[in-house]
C-alpha cells in the first residue's frame, strides 16, 4: 500500500510544531530517539527529518510528497511546488535594516550600496520592484554582523522580536515580506497519495479551524435574545436553550479568537451573565 512521505526541519523552529500538527491531526510516531525517518503507527504516512533548506528541493525531487517548510525558504528556493496551506506558525518577517546611527530616510538610501543576506533571490526580486539598485552580497549565516565588519552597509534578514538585530546596533527599516510555515506538496502526485494527502488535509484544516474559534456559552434575559444573536455569528445560527430561570435562556455558539474581546463587551452591554469560553479540539463543517 501507498504512503505518504512529509518532510520537516530536524531540529529548528518548526520542527516542534510541524510534530505538533501532526500529532493534533491523530497521527502517532514512535518515540524518537534521534532517527531521520519515523513511519507513523496509525496513518500510512512517513516523516523525514532534514534541515529546512532541504525540505523544498527534496518535495520538488519527490524525495518526500509534501514538506512542511518556511515561506521564506520556500520563496527562496524558487521551485515548482505546490503552497498548500498557511499553517499559523513560525512567523515572522524579511526586513531590510541598517546600523543604529545611519539617517534612513527610505528605500533609495540603498541604491549603489551593499546588502549581505541569505536570501538573494527574494531580495534581489524586491530591490527591482523597487527600482532600487544595489549589490547583494550573499552569507549564509551570521548576517547581522555584515555591517559591523564592513562587509555590507545593510542586511536582509530574517526578524521576529527585533531583538537580534538591536543586539547587533542595527535598527529595522523597510519590510520585505511576511512568513509563516507552509504546506508544500509536489505538483504530480499519483492517485494514491493524493488520496492520503485529501485525508490529511481535511485534518489540518479541522485543527486549524478550531484554532481560531472558540466555543461560547452565556445566559441571556430573553428580551435582549435577539440583539445578542446578531451580534454572535455562529456556525449556523447559535442554539438557544431555555432555562429553568423564567425569562432566561442559554445560548451556544462559535466565535474568531481575534473579535473575542469586542464580543464580550458587547455581550455584556446588552445584560449576558455567566459567560463560558472555552477551546475547540477539531472543527469541521
Ligand atoms: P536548519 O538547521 O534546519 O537549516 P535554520 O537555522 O536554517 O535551521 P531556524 O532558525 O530553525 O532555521 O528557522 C526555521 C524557520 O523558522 C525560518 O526559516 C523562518 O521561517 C522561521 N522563523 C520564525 N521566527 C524566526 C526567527 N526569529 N529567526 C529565524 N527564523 C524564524
Ligand atoms: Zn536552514
């Protein structure tokens, strides 16, 4: 029988929560113990542990069928393969920046300058949508002590708290791009494990759903009913259930994690009592 094979970072930034998905999705691997591929015991899927900048190249060579992966790298390596999904992890951001001291007034303080990166491609990409014209000059790590050494007069790289470039005297000045981790499959995948993957990818979605939403219950006077219906939507409409209290009823619905706190003040507002929220494990419509 046909398995899939999923590529992920051995050990980095999204190694944890590449298994983490995985695991959420009800897909178990045995303990372990520093190997480079684990066969799950209950999904025919097997996982290859590889450096990240691998993990591309590998699903495009279909070394592995799908890999999950850095947008950033992924846009890097600049390979036919397919973006399944946005996963919700691993953020973070491609930024120019540029030494503490330097009086940036915009993109053009680039131009005939030097900037040290490991991204060339995406870089060199963004510097002509730009118009700007600069020399990129390639490292693969460490790129934020570039200027210091005089290797460069700015960096691009990658930043999520900023706190890495301002140990190194560099301030952030223009945004590349936004990342986080993706799904990426190879394009000509047989039958067979297209079947796989379509039952994967109804888990991952289920999880990612429920990750945005969360479950509310409150107690609502009966008068107010309506007003509080249209300000909850639900996945269809929300249960309403009457309680033993006359003139009260309790009511069931799903909200966005990110409108959760404007909903409640409203709720409020309008006389909700005993309000609940609590997680979702899976979601699915
Ligand atoms: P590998 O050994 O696999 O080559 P790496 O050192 O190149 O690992 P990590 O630093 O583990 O890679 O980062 C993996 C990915 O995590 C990045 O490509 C990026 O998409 C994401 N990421 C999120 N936040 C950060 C951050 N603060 N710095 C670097 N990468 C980040
Ligand atoms: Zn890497």
């Amino acid at each position: 029988m046909s398995k899939l094979k999923i590529a992920i970072q051995k050990s980095g930034r999204l190694s944890e929560k590449s298994l983490e998905l995985l695991k959420e999705c009800g897909i178990k691997f045995p303990n372990g113990g520093g190997k480079l591929i684990a066969e799950s015991k209950n999904f025919p899927i097997e996982v290859l542990f590889l450096r990240d900048d691998d993990v591309t190249k590998y699903v495009e060579q279909q070394v592995a069928d799908i890999g999950i992966v850095g947008e950033n790298v992924y846009l890097e390596a600049n390979l036919p393969v397919k973006v399944l999904e946005y996963l919700g992890f691993g953020s973070c951001r491609l930024s120019l920046a540029v030494s503490k001291e330097v009086d940036y007034t915009g993109i053009t303080y680039f131009e005939g300058k030097k900037i040290a990166t490991s991204y060339p491609f995406i870089l060199e990409k963004y510097l002509k949508q730009q118009g700007v014209n600069a020399s990129i000059e390639f490292i693969s790590g460490s790129v934020e002590i570039a200027p210091s050494i005089g290797l460069a007069n700015g960096v691009c790289d990658i930043v999520s708290s900023g706190s890495t470039l301002m140990s190194n005297g560099l301030k952030e000045v223009d945004k590349v791009l936004d990342s986080q981790a993706v799904l990426i499959s190879n394009q000509a995948l047989g039958e067979e494990k297209q079947v796989l993957l379509d039952k994967l990818l109804f888990r991952i979605k289920s999880v990612l759903n429920a990750k945005e939403r969360k479950y509310i219950l409150l107690n609502a006077p009966n008068d107010k009913l309506e007003q509080i219906i249209s300000i909850l939507p639900g996945m269809k409409s929300p249960t309403v259930l009457p309680l033993a209290d006359e003139g009260w009823s309790s009511l069931h619905s799903v909200i966005q994690e990110d409108q959760f706190w404007d909903i409640i003040d409203e709720l409020k507002a309008l006389g909700a009592e005993g309000i609940l929220v609590a997680p979702i494990e899976k979601m699915i419509y």
